[in-house]
C-alpha cells in the first residue's frame, strides 16, 4: 500500500519511527560532543582564572568593559530600559554563540578565542572588584547567578559544538587522504545536530535575556 493510502495505524508507527530515530540521533550527538563542552568548560573558567590573576590594568581587557559599560549605559537610558537591555543582550548573546558555533568549521579556533575572551573578561571585572575590598559574592549572586544559570551553559555548548565541528572537520579531512573507513562519520552526526543544537541555544539565551532584564534587573536595583 502506497503511503498516501496508509492507514492511521501504519501513518502512527511512522511517526513512532521518526520519533524513536530523533531521540536517537539527538543522543548520539550529544554522546559526540559532550566531551567538546567539557572542554570549553575547562577553557573558560582557565580564562577566569588567569583574567582574575591579572596584575594592575591591562588596556585591551579595560576597552571590552568600557565597551560593556556604554551598551548598559545605553540601554539604561532608553524610554523601556528592561525592554532595551533585553533587545541588547539578546542580540549580542546570540550572534557570539552562533558565530562562534559556525566559524568553528575554521579548526575551531573562533570558539576558543570566545571562552578565553569571555572568562577573561569576567576574572578580570570580579578580580579588579576584590582588590578595591568589595566582597564580590553579592555581586555575583545577584548580577550573574540568576540568568547565568542560562547564559553560560548556552555559550559554553555553542562553543563546545563549535569545536567539535572544527575537530570533527580536520579528522574527516586526515582520515580521508589516509584511506580510514568512514572518515566523515562523526562529521556527519554533528552537522544533522546543528538545528537542534542551534534551537537550544536560542532557547536559552532567550530565557537568559528575560531573566537578566527583569530580575537580575531588579535585584541589582535593590
């Protein structure tokens, strides 16, 4: 029977099929590209860590929080600032993460140049805090804890599989002049996972944008 003729209970299992083939490939990848977000993981907490070790001012690191300073200054004074920041922020989370995500094609090098950036950024803000005698816990449990549950993880993962698709990419490309059998397999799982990898990024980066213009806005107010 042709499928336009199939029935509800044939048309059912097909989708039970497609269903079961989803979750499969999605687990697949994510089994893929799990170590790759470790890894970012790693990458940029090591750019906190040698962000906040950094000794006296350090002019390119100023320039990035003065560039920080103008895009809130700018959205604070805005006729909707939770509505500008929230335009703001979304924008530039998700055009660094996909960005980052895509141009790792390039041997991986744009997504681990955004970790380090980032975790510099962020080590060397908190660090030059303590050293003026500012207990940074409250700043970070109000400013960066309640949407960074979100924002990170979703720039770590678009890193991560930035990576991925990088290494992934290299390997098909030796694996294919040495004559290995199947050379760009695992290249093929990450790029069937690129939508579904993109949607959840998006997704969290929306919800981190939400968060951060309404209550980390309000608690950093308070």
């Amino acid at each position: 029977m042709g499928p336009l003729f199939a029935t509800a209970e044939e048309w059912g299992n097909k989708d039970k099929m497609f269903g079961m083939f989803r979750k499969q490939a999605l687990k697949q990848n994510w089994v893929q590209v799990k170590p790759y977000v470790i890894f970012a993981t790693m990458v940029f907490f090591a750019g906190v860590i040698v962000g906040a070790a950094a000794q006296g001012p350090v002019d390119w690191l100023d320039k990035q929080l003065l560039n920080l300073a103008e895009m809130s200054k700018e959205a604070n004074e805005a006729s909707n600032p939770q509505q500008a920041m929230f335009t703001t922020i979304l924008w530039n989370n998700i055009n660094a993460s996909l960005m980052s995500m895509f141009m790792g094609f390039m041997a991986g090098i744009m997504p681990v140049a955004t970790l380090v950036l980032n975790g510099m950024i962020m080590g060397y803000l908190f660090g030059g805090i303590a050293d003026q005698g500012v207990n940074i816990w409250p700043i970070i449990l109000k400013g960066i804890l309640p949407h960074g549950l979100l924002e990170i993880p979703a720039i770590l993962f678009a890193c991560g599989y930035g990576v991925q698709l990088g290494i992934t990419l290299i390997r098909g490309v030796f694996g294919a002049l040495f004559g290995r059998t199947e050379p760009w397999a695992k290249l093929k799982v990450a790029i069937r996972g690129i939508i579904p990898a993109v949607l959840l990024v998006v997704l969290l980066l929306v919800g981190a944008a939400v968060i951060e213009s309404t209550l980390t806005y309000w608690l950093v107010q308070t």
